[in-house]
C-alpha cells in the first residue's frame, strides 16, 4: 500500500537532507514535489491543498532545533500533519451499551461490505465479544448464503432470516434472537447498489431508526481514490454516519482514500482492510499509518501481530528443543507456518525502519516460492522422518521429491540448510555470543 506516494516522498526527503538550511525558497521546490506527490496518489484537491498551506507555516514558523538537521525538521512537520490529516489519534469501535449492541454496515455494492462483517465479527471475537452476524440484503443473489457461508468459516454464527422478510423485520427479529440466545453484538450487513438512490436511502434510515446503532460505519473500496470522499459524504448526508472503514487498502498504491476521507468529511478511519483473508483487518492508527507513508515503517503494529498470532506455548517449547538441541524439521515447518501468519514478507519487511527500500531491491515473489518448495517438501515426509533426518536415505529422499513434485537435488537442499541451521544454533545456544562466528560482530 502506498507504494507510489513513498517512493515519491523518499526522493524529495533525500533532497531536503542535502540543504544546509530550510529557506522559503527550498521549502517552496520542496513542496511543490510533495503537492505532486500527493495528486498523484489521487489525494482530494483542497485536502491536499491545505495540508501543504499547513506545512509551509509551520515549517518556516517553527523554531528551529538544534538536535536535529534542517531536512529532519521538515520530514517531522510533514509526519505531524499528516498524523492530523489522518485524524491524530486512533478512534476504537464504541461497543459500550445494553446488548445486543448493533453495528450497521453501508456502503455501495462490491466494497467488500458483507466480507468486512465477518471480518469485523471475528475482531470482534478476539476482543472477548460474541458478535452474531445478520443479513440484511435481500436483493443481491445469494447474499445471506455468502455472509452465512463466511460465518461458517469462522465459527461465528449468522442470523436465518425468514423467507419473503424485508430489512426492518429481520432487524427486528435478530435482535430478540440475539437477546434470547446471549449474544453481546449485532453486526448488520446491509444491502448496496451501484449508486446512492432514494429507495436504498429510506430502507437503511428505516433500519438504523429501528436498530438505534451504537455505529454507523461505512465501507469504501480504498481503490475508488477521489470518489470515496464524494460517497462518505453523500451517505453521511443521508444517512449519517460514524465513521470509515477502508478496504482493499493492500491493493492500493496510491492512497488517496486514506489521505482524503478524514480531512474531506470530518470521519475517522476506525479499520483497514489489508487482505482478503478474514483475519485481515487493521484497527486504523494514524499516526503508525503516517509512518508507513514516510517509509518509516510500523514497528507496534508488526509487534502485536506476533503477539497475536504466535502460539505462546509454542514458543516456550520451542525454546525448550533450542536448548536441549531438540531442533527437528517438524518445528522447522511450524516456524514456517507460524511466521506466515504475520503476513506477506513484503508487508511484514515494510513495517521494519530502514527496511521499506528493501522492498524493490528483493524478488518476494520468489522468496515465497522458496518458502512454499520447502514446506511442500517437508509435508512429504513422514512424521517419524521430519523428526529423524538421518533416516532420509537415497531411496527416501527420490520419494520425498516425487511426492513434493521437486527435485532430488531440492531435497538435499533444505537438508543442507536444516543440519547448518542446527550446528549454528548449538554454538549459540551452548557457547552464548562466544559461540557465534567473529565476523557477525565486524
């Protein structure tokens, strides 16, 4: 995501790094790239208009620090007022109140709306919340039959509406299921259309008169650039609503949505969509948003998707075989499958400081291959062999590549790698800092 708007900025900050001084004269070319930049990254006119009146000020206004360097300074009053484009701080969801506690989802057909429900639905799971899921979209073939299948993916249980019901009846009864049944929140996935018409604006002002929902969110297809800032405000005029969540943001290279929406209509982005996997949905933080833009990286976000998808268990016991040199193939390909969690390599390298450039220098394309090559051939092995490598023969390993649809010399590979990995991680686990070799330290 924002790919085109970082490599831009990353130019003109390598050149606001060679000024000795910050003058109105450089400023000026300075912000003349980063007007550029923005434009081009499909950023609303007039938010990116007064975003550069802002920056201007402040950084020929500001007092100058002595800590730092002039271009350092000006990067700072660009990342600060692109923290307050983005709307300063995080707004979390606000689920307070009696349950069921409703949550109504707008938004314009193929925005990614019903997908989102369930996503949002298994947030909110993880927050310790029990979130039924209710279908309100009666028009669009097969759309209860989608939210419901996406339920069943999740575990996480769908309202079945009653046949020939209309929006407010299914409302209605959801609401007395979810009480009767105890659960705690009511996501409602409303029907879309192509475009905002008068008929698809009664039904949704009908439902949110009944239902009096805690949130109001909209859902805009990140992609659309300029024209997500003219929906959230016609649906805001319509219908009112609380705030934004952005999907397809990983799709989008530009931008121009995340920069524009808060500034344009006075929302906030309350979660991103980073993926079409379910568990792909971001609580929406400007200011580590900011830094991602300034190819600073994301460094908190990073640290709690580990903590919330590795396995704490596991990774005690895994530390328990590093010691003990327990270190089999099995826990090799657990690694593997644990890590994959995090994320694509590229998203996860992006997050990291200092790494973002790495991002057109290095094949991920390829880099995932290997990694998918080296678990197909590890699944081919019997359990008794991931943990006893010694065993793999000739014979074995031909069997092991022909099951894998690799080569015989790919499984001797991965074997090389593995016995290395081993020997490195018995100096150090076995000789501490000492154990490593000298020129890690050089």
């Amino acid at each position: 995501m924002f790919e085109k708007l970082q490599e831009r900025l990353d130019l003109v900050f390598m050149k606001v790094k060679g000024y000795g001084k910050l003058s109105e004269s450089n400023i000026k070319d300075s912000l003349r790239e980063v007007r550029v930049a923005l434009l081009e990254a499909d950023v609303n006119y007039k938010v990116a208009k007064d975003f550069l009146e802002t920056v201007k000020e402040k950084a020929l206004g500001g007092e100058v620090m002595t800590s730092i360097t002039p271009g350092q300074q000006f990067i700072k009053v660009v990342y600060d007022e692109m923290c307050d484009l983005l709307g300063k701080t995080n707004k979390p969801l606000d689920v307070a109140g009696s349950p069921p506690v409703p949550v109504m989802l707008l938004g314009l057909q193929g925005s990614g709306k019903t997908t989102t429900a369930g996503k949002l639905a298994l947030y909110l799971r993880k927050k310790g919340r029990k979130p039924l899921l209710v279908p309100t979209d009666v028009y669009r073939p097969a759309a209860i039959q989608q939210l419901t299948k996406i339920g069943s993916q999740l575990g996480i249980e769908a309202f079945a509406p009653s046949i020939g019901a209309d929006p407010v009846e299914i409302c209605r009864d959801a609401r007395a299921y979810a009480m009767k049944k105890g659960f705690d929140t009511l996501i409602v996935d409303t029907a879309g259309r192509l475009h905002i018409d008068k008929e698809m604006v009664q039904e949704l002002v009908r439902q949110k008169k009944l239902l009096n929902p805690r949130e109001t969110l909209l859902v805009i297809d990140a992609m659309t650039g300029q024209d997500a800032v003219n929906v959230a405000k016609a649906f805001d005029e319509k219908v009112a609503i609380d705030g934004v969540i952005l999907t397809k943001l990983d799709g989008d290279a530009r931008g121009g949505a995340a920069l524009s929406v808060r500034a344009a209509t006075g929302k906030y982005i309350k979660f991103i969509g980073i993926g079409e996997k379910l568990d792909a949905l971001e609580a929406f933080h400007p200011d580590r948003m900011a830094s991602r833009i300034l190819g600073m990286g994301d460094v908190v976000s990073l640290v709690e998707k580990a903590q919330e998808v590795f396995d704490e268990k596991k990774a005690k016991e895994f530390e328990r075989k590093l010691r003990k040199d327990e270190f089999t193939l099995e826990d090799f390909n657990d690694q593997i499958k644990q890590m994959k969690k995090l994320g694509s390599m590229e998203s996860v390298i992006g997050m990291i400081p200092g790494l973002g450039k790495l991002k057109g220098a290095i094949d991920f394309s390829e880099a995932e291959k290997e990694i998918k090559r080296t678990e197909a051939i590890i699944n081919s092995m019997t359990p008794r062999e991931r943990i006893y490598p010694h065993l793999l023969d000739g014979s074995r390993r031909m069997r092991i590549a022909k099951g894998s649809g690799m080569r015989v010399q790919d499984v001797n590979e991965l074997l090389k790698r593995y016995l290395e990995a081993k020997k490195m991680i018995k100096r150090f686990t076995k000789g501490g800092m000492k154990g490593l070799p000298k020129h890690l330290f050089k």
